[in-house]
C-alpha cells in the first residue's frame, strides 16, 4: 500500500514532463530584429536586413534557411542544454547558436563571430529575435553557390 502511496505522489512529475527543446523548436521562425557587438560597440537593426531569412526547422533534422525564393539546406542537431548545431547538408564546417530564449511564440540565438582585427580581449557576437511564422508556401528553388 504504502509503494502505491508514493507512485501516486510522484506520477503528476512525470506526466507533466516539459516538452523537449528540439519539439518546440520545430517549424517556421522569421527573423524579427538582430544586435551586434564588438569590443564596446552595438548596433541593433529592426528593420528587414539583407540577410535575414525564414528558418524552417523539420523533423528529420533539416533545417531550411529561406529567402529571396531560393533555400539552403543544414543538417541540425541540439547539443548540450542550449546549443544548436548547424551544418550545410553540401559539407563545410559547423556553426553553434547559443539558446538564450525558446518559447512557443520566441527564440533568441546567440552566435560568437571571429575578430576582425588582430589582438587580444576581443568579444564579437550577434543576437538575432525570432518569432514563430507560417512556412513559406512559394516554389523555392535550392541555393546553389555561383562560386562552385
């Protein structure tokens, strides 16, 4: 009787089990503004840039960065507690984005970027804001690279 008792006591812990990262992460997002820092220096930008895309993240672990009516496609992955993963499904190397933000509605990432100049004590990120949106309905044709 008493081994009951503390089932009972601890079944709604595991029915009310949050959903995973990667569940809430899939579908549509648009970029909505981004910041930009280095060494001191930020800038945000809240009006449509040039390289602001739809990111459509699916089941199978693709993720599709849409814009101008072309996408380019990324194998992605969730490593750790709030790192995604990116890399090109045509190869290359790999891109992190920090989680600072997921929710139904939000997701904000963070990716540190290289130094432009030569030195130490250098810190350059940026931050882009999501938000959830429908999938883009057009033909898309798949990005091809003019450099190849």
């Amino acid at each position: 009787m008493r081994s009951y008792f503390y089932i009972l006591l601890l079944l709604p812990f595991f029915a009310c089990r949050p959903q995973a990262p990667v569940e809430r992460l899939l579908g549509a997002w648009k970029v909505d503004s981004t910041y930009t820092y280095y060494n001191g220096f930020s800038y945000t930008q809240r009006e449509e840039g040039s390289d602001w895309a739809t990111y459509v993240y699916e089941p199978d672990g693709i993720m599709k960065e849409i814009k101008y009516g072309s996408f380019q496609s990324y194998f992605f992955d969730w490593q750790g507690k709030d790192t995604i993963a990116l890399r090109s499904t045509q190869g290359g190397d790999k891109l992190y984005f920090q989680v600072l933000s997921l929710d139904p509605q939000t997701l904000v990432l963070k990716r540190s970027r290289s130094p432009i100049f030569s030195g130490n004590n250098q810190e350059r990120y940026e931050i882009r804001f999501l938000s959830r949106t429908d999938v883009p309905e057009a033909d898309l044709v798949p990005f091809s690279d003019p450099r190849h």
